[in-house]
C-alpha cells in the first residue's frame, strides 16, 4: 500500500495541483511531544493530523487530505465552472458522478496539466454525466425555459 503523502503528492500533481505543502508544529514537554500538522493545496488546507512525530502527524493530515478529496468528488464540488453555463436542470446521482469522473480523468490524455487538464477532465465527465443520466431518464426539461 502506497504511503498516504506519497499518493496525494500522486494525486494532486494528475489534478494539476502542485506539490501539497505540510505545516507542522511541536508542542508539549520533550519526553512526550504532540506533534500538529495540516496539509494543504493551492493555498487551500485540506487536512489535519496529530501525531507523537512528525512523520506520524504529516500521514495523518494526508489521509485526511485524500478523504477530503474524495469527498468533494463524490459530492461534485469539482465539477461544476463557475465559468461554465449550467445547462441542466439534472438531479445528483453521486455513483453516476463519480463514475463519470473516474473515466474522464482515465481518458484525458496525461500530459494536459493544470487549469488545461481540469478544464478537460470537467467538460468530458460533464458530457459523460448529462449523457448518462438522459440514458436513465433522469434529466429533466425546462418546459419553461423552452417557451420563454
């Protein structure tokens, strides 16, 4: 199994991101230190460990700055442009998001990084959502919006 710093320096440098950065600090008395550290990305914290060391708190914080990732996934948080139309109305059906996702940042080729890469992986994964869910008979038409 992958160290947890290891695979969110994996997974933020595929999202385009930079290399996470640690802040970590000691307190406490030198026979039993508590060791706090936050992981963040982009300026943005995303997790937060405590450990009896360093390496300790750092993995901590980097679990929980994966878990936190996966979790704006599945809730689709990365999805959606501010930049970008909303062209929906569409219901969130999280596995049909998340699978959505995963294909499209399979399929978008690796050397796309950055603000480019993201742009790719969203609109793909969009197409592959709103397609899904118009298979499913989940998308739902505007009547209003159509005669206005």
């Amino acid at each position: 199994m992958r160290h947890p710093k290891a695979a969110l320096v994996e997974r933020a440098q595929a999202e385009g991101r930079g290399k996470p950065v640690f802040h970590t600090q000691r307190s406490g008395p030198d026979h039993e230190p508590v060791f706090r550290a936050e992981t963040s990305l982009d300026g943005i914290v995303y997790g937060h460990g405590e450990g009896g060391n360093k390496r300790e708190a750092e993995r901590r914080a980097a679990e929980a700055a994966l878990a936190a990732l996966e979790s704006a996934l599945l809730e689709g948080s990365t999805v959606a442009s501010d930049d970008a139309p909303f062209e929906g109305p569409w219901p969130l059906v999280e596995q049909v998001l998340a699978a959505s996702l995963q294909v499209a940042h399979a399929r978008v080729p690796a050397e796309l990084r950055g603000d480019a890469g993201r742009e790719a992986v969203q609109a793909f994964a969009l197409k592959l959502y709103k397609g899904l869910l118009e298979d499913l008979g989940e998308v739902v038409e505007d009547d209003e919006e159509a005669e206005g």
